[in-house]
C-alpha cells in the first residue's frame, strides 16, 4: 500500500523484522518508563521489562501524571534510547541508569 493518496494504518502486518534493530525505548503514556522492542512471549509487564521512572509509575506514585507532564509534556510519545548507553551503564557498574531530558536532546548521566 506505497500508493500517494493511498490510506494507510500502522500495523505490525507492514513491519519486516529482519530490518529491526534492537531498541530501548523511552516512553510517556500512562506514566514514563523504558521498554524493549524485543520480541518475546507475554507481555513486558509478564516479562517484567518494564522499568518506570522514579515518580512516574501509576501503579504507586499519586502525582505520576503531574510529574510525566512536567517532564516530557501532555502528549504521549517515545524515543528511542540508545543500546550503547545501557551496555556503558553496565561495564561502568552505574548506580542507577539516569537521563536528563529537554525539549531538543536526551543525554546519559553517570550514575
């Protein structure tokens, strides 16, 4: 469905997995944590791969929305984190893996 003019929905059905690369993402819905693009059985909370960030988990933070948008705005959106942030992260033996966010850039903060 390449066609101009042509209607089109994303769907999983248009995506070729050979030319997906792994992906940390960053992600601000129903409160902002990180998420995989791997694809694996269950879901990532049945996996367990999802992480909130700090004050921003519904499930246990009351100001969760107020402190989502304060970070990264109403709308909902993600970005892609890279790998190599997390794999520096690990060989450093970071504390706690740590990014700061503005309007323009996202950038790693040593732990």
């Amino acid at each position: 469905m390449n066609q101009t003019g042509g209607i089109f929905w994303p769907s999983s059905k248009h995506i070729d997995p050979a030319r997906l690369t792994p992906q940390i993402l960053l992600v601000k819905d129903h409160g902002v944590y990180l998420i995989t693009n791997a694809s694996l059985d269950g879901t990532p909370v049945s996996r367990d791969t999802v992480v909130y960030a700090r004050g921003m988990n519904p499930s246990v933070d009351d100001e969760w929305y107020d402190e989502a948008e304060e970070a990264l705005g109403g709308d909902d959106s993600s970005v892609s984190i890279p790998v190599a942030w997390f794999e520096l992260a690990l060989k450093k033996k970071f504390n706690a893996f740590s990014i700061k966010v503005s309007p323009t850039k996202i950038t790693l903060v040593n732990g």
